[in-house]
C-alpha cells in the first residue's frame, strides 16, 4: 500500500513521494495488526465478545463444535436472531444458548481457535464464590 500511494505522489516530486511511501505503510501495518483484534474473554460474571457484553447468568449451557458442525451453524442451522461472531479463518466455535426470557437472542456463535477453554471459563464464571 505504501508502494502505491508513493507511486500515485510520484509526479508532485520527491517529498510527497516519500510521504506517501512512509504513510501508506503506516496506515497497511495498522490495518493489518488489527484484522483479527476481536477479543472473547470472560470477566468477572460477564461474557465480553467484541462489542457486545452479556452477563453469565443470562446464558445457559455452552455448546463446543468442531469445524463441521461449526460451518453448519454459520449456514443452514444458523437463526437470523443469533449473535454470530463469525472469524472465517478460524473453524471451530462456541455455541451458547441464551436464557433471559427479555432478550430475543436465542444463542450466541463465537468463532474461536479454544472452544473447551471458553466454555470452561463460562463454567467457572457461574460458579459462586466459596
């Protein structure tokens, strides 16, 4: 990107031309760092997925699904209502239903490389503090 942007600066001469060059390249290393920065994590008793912030007790049972049965919930098992976190380039997920009865989301998809260690952390979270 920095190649072309100092190619299109090229006949306004040499300073813009190195401009160009140098902040095209920082705009292409930002873009890049950042594609794939969605974060899932578990925070105290809230599931923190991208944007969204959902608290544990509002869901229920954790679903882990391999590549396969992962590309069938992205597709034909998919519900319009979901919450779909969707990374393409990852293959597995994590399927949680949705139990508070005031939100129409009836589950939430989250592409994750470590579907066990989610759930397992969901678990954790709804357990209470001894």
């Amino acid at each position: 990107m920095g190649v072309a942007l100092a190619l299109i600066l090229l006949p306004f001469g040499t300073l813009p031309l190195l401009g160009g060059l140098v902040g095209g390249t920082a705009v292409a290393a930002v873009a890049a760092s950042s594609y794939g920065s969605l974060r899932i994590r578990v925070v105290g008793d809230s599931l923190i997925a991208g944007e969204a912030k959902i608290p544990v007790a509002a869901l229920g049972e954790a679903e882990v699904l391999d590549a396969e049965e992962a590309r069938a919930w992205r597709t034909y098992k998919a519900d319009t209502r979901a919450f779909l976190l969707l990374r393409a380039y990852i293959p597995t997920a994590l399927r949680v239903e949705v139990t508070d009865p005031a939100d129409p989301t009836p589950y939430l998809y989250l592409s994750t490389r470590d579907p066990q260690r989610l759930a397992e952390a969901l678990r954790a979270a709804r357990q209470p503090a001894a």
